[in-house]
C-alpha cells in the first residue's frame, strides 16, 4: 500500500482477498504424523493436538496399553490414530516402526521426537556411568535412530518435517542434571546438522525447547518444597508451563505454516532463556 508521496507503508490492504487467501493453516489434513514417547505427558498432548489439526496419527513408546487407550480415545473424538509399541532406544524397534508404517500407511509427513528420560537429579561425580549412557541412549541416540529411519519415507511426496521436543537445558545448564543437559544440547546440534543435509530432500528438522512442564517427569522437582521454589524464582512468568502449551509451537513447526524454517529451536519457557 503505498501513501501520498508514493511511499510503500508496508501496509496490507483492507480485504486483500489475494492476501488473505494465502495466510498459511496449521491444518495437517491427509498428513500421517508419527509420536514417540506418546504413553503419557506431552507426547500424548501432542498426540491430540496433531490428530485434531487433521494428522493421521501413530503413537509409540513402550507402554502399549496406554498407547492402545490413546489410540481409542482419538478415534472416539472422531481422528484416526495407530499404537505402535516399542522403544526408540532399540533399533529394531524403531526400523519395525518405519517399515509398518510405509506398508500400512504409505507415507509419513511428520516425525515429533519426543520420548525422553530424566532419571537422575544427581551431582555429576555421582551419576552412575550406566545412567549416564541410558539418557543419552534415549534422548539423544533414539532421535538419531527415528529420524534416520524415517527419512527415507518424510523425503518422499512433498517432503516432511521433524519436531525434535528438546528442554531448556540444551542451553541453561542447571546443577545435578549433566546427562539431560548434554542429551538435548546434542538434540538440537542433531537437528541443526539434519536441517542442513536433508534441505535439499525437501525434510525440515527444528526442535522445540520447553521449560517446566507440568507432567510426570517434571513432578519430582514441582513438588519438592525448595527446587519447586527455586525453578518459579527463575521464570520469568512465575508458574509452570502446560502441555497444551508446548502443542501450538509443535503444530507450527509440523505445518506448511513453517514451510521456509528449518535448524531452529523455539523456546517455550515462561521466559526462562530470556535471561
Ligand atoms: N516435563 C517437562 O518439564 C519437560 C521440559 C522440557 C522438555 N521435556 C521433554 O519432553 C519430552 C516428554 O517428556 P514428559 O514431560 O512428557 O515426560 P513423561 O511424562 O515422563 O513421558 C515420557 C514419555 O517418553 C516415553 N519413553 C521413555 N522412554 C522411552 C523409550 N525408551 N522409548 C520410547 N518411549 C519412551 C514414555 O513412555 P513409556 O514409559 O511407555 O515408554 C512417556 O510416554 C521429553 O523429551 C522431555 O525431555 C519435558
């Protein structure tokens, strides 16, 4: 829109039909969305939230009962959903995954890595190198073996996206949690060195990075009298974050809303990287 002297004001202009047409949807209508870690917490609220923006939806982690309820609960609201049990720290779990979804399915647009572990709150020189190598296994490796697998099937059509579900201890360290941290902040080189081999394939690889989130993992901490206190002091909006929170920016970055970001991470933190 240009004003009196000729000057472009950068202004849309009203009832722009042209314009509006084009505002990008976070529908995901005709798309096949894959879960893991989707038994409980978050995965689970993504898992609605996929499947109610349209998605086709396959839900793993390795308590199949719960991921069968989910499945039914999905398809009860009036979305279509699969249980997949398995773990993503196995291989052959995860190349099961990919090979049932390519031969039931036929496609896969999007890929939310998303189960995760924090078994430890423990000082460093005191994390048993065991528990050391099962949240990397998890956090780390298990993303690496679900998007390897997956890429060959997201590269197909018009390509597809992953959604790496990292933590704000990819860059916040906090004391007593060095496996975690160092898990996510590998998730997120991980997707920034995906993000750039698998452009040209037509994959975008981005991560999100949520703060305290109210779910099972994060009670231990929530509703311990000092840490509890302690982790509100540090956020900058004063309470916890909730997994239906975490959703829209998961949508966002699974979306053609999205179709031009790739390699990066959003935060979701109540303001907790703001410092
Ligand atoms: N809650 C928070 O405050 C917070 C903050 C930042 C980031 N995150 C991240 O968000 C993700 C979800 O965490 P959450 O808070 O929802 O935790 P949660 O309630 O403990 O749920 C973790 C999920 O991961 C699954 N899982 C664990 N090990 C697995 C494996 N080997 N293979 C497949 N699935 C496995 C669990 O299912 P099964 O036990 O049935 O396998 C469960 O569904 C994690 O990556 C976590 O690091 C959480």
């Amino acid at each position: 829109m240009a004003d009196a002297d000729g000057m472009n004001t950068g202004a849309v202009a009203l009832g722009d039909d042209a314009l509006l047409a084009t505002a990008p949807s976070l529908r995901l209508d005709g798309r096949v969305a894959w879960v893991t870690g989707a038994s409980r917490g978050l995965g689970r609220s993504l898992a609605c939230a996929l499947a109610g923006a349209g998605a086709e939806v396959v839900v793993s982690a390795r308590d199949g009962d719960a991921l069968r309820g989910l499945a039914e609960e999905i398809r009860v609201g009036g979305g279509t959903a699969h249980a997949m049990p398995g773990s993503v720290s196995s291989e052959a779990d995860v190349e099961r995954a990919v090979s049932t979804i390519g031969d039931r399915l036929g496609r896969l647009d999007v890929l939310v890595n998303n189960a995760g572990i924090s078994p430890a709150f423990t000082r460093s020189e005191k994390v048993p190198v065991g528990q050391w190598r099962e949240i990397l296994d998890v956090n780390l490796t298990g993303a690496f073996l679900c998007a390897g697998h997956a890429a060959e099937l997201l590269g197909e059509d018009a390509g597809g996206a992953i959604v790496n579900v990292s933590s704000i201890h990819s860059v916040s360290a906090h004391e007593r949690l060095a496996a975690y941290g160092a898990s996510k902040a590998g998730l997120e080189s991980l997707t920034r060195t995906l993000a750039i081999e698998w452009a040209p394939r037509g994959i975008r690889v981005n991560a999100v990075s949520p703060g305290y989130i109210e779910t099972e993992m994060s009670s231990g901490l929530r509703e311990h009298e000092h840490w509890s206190q302690t982790l509100l002091d540090r956020i900058p909006m004063r309470r916890f974050g909730r997994t239906q929170e975490i959703a829209p920016a998961v949508l966002f970055l699974a979306s053609d809303a999205a179709s031009y970001l790739t390699g990066a991470t959003l935060f979701v933190d109540g303001g907790w990287t703001a410092r």
